[in-house]
C-alpha cells in the first residue's frame, strides 16, 4: 500500500480494515492476521474459480511445491497432499507421481496447472 494515502493513513491509526473503491478495482487491506482456514471461508462468499495461497505449506490442503533447488527436494517428503511440483531446474523433479512443470514457461503451463487443479478438486 502506498504511504500517504488515505488507506494507509486509517490504518496507522487502528483501523482493522481500510477499503479502496476505483474505477475498475476494489481493495480490502486487513490490519489483522487471519487463520488459513478464515482465509479460504472469505475467499468461498466470492465468485473465483481458483483460490492459490502462498505460505501455508504445512496445512493438509492440497499444494503444489516449488522446488528452487536441491536444498527444497526435503519438501517432497515432508509435505503432505502434494498434486503437483514445479521447479527452474527440471532435473530436481524427474520420476515424481504428481505433473511436474517448469517455472520458466510458466505463461505455457498456467491453464493446464489450472485446470489440472480444478479435476483434483473434483474428484
């Protein structure tokens, strides 16, 4: 959020919630942490087709794994409900039972995550 704003101004002072309404975009800025599982209550009351949170890896939802390099590799065997991994460096990721895609051509891969998603979430 920009400084100076009005937005921002309410928040400093204690507001819990600052709104923006524009032209052709709203925003909701929260002065407060929230549970993951608020998160995604809040995210259901609206008309999205996907919902992807980052930062939550250790909750049994299902994930998709981001492997940087070798040292994330552990990830694939301590996180839980993984439905896909995805990596800049491909040969981190070979012989895995879940699509793997490759972060550089991720403009090529997002519809095909997208949809792969929306099968896994639906049985």
């Amino acid at each position: 959020m920009q400084t100076g704003t009005d937005s921002q101004k309410h928040l400093a002072a204690g507001s819990v919630i600052s709104g923006v309404q524009g032209e052709t975009v709203s925003q909701l800025t929260f002065n407060t942490p929230f549970e993951l599982d608020d998160l995604i209550r809040m995210y259901a009351s609206l008309p999205l087709d996907l919902v992807l949170l980052e930062g939550y890896k250790q909750y049994h939802y299902p994930k998709i794994v981001l492997i940087r390099n070798a040292m994330d590799l552990s990830l694939l065997d301590e996180l839980s409900n993984i439905i896909a991994a995805g990596s800049w460096d491909m040969t981190l990721l070979e012989e895995r039972q879940y699509p793997v895609f490759e972060m550089k051509n991720m403009q090529n891969n997002i519809s095909v995550i997208a949809e792969y998603i929306r099968r896994d979430a639906n049985g």
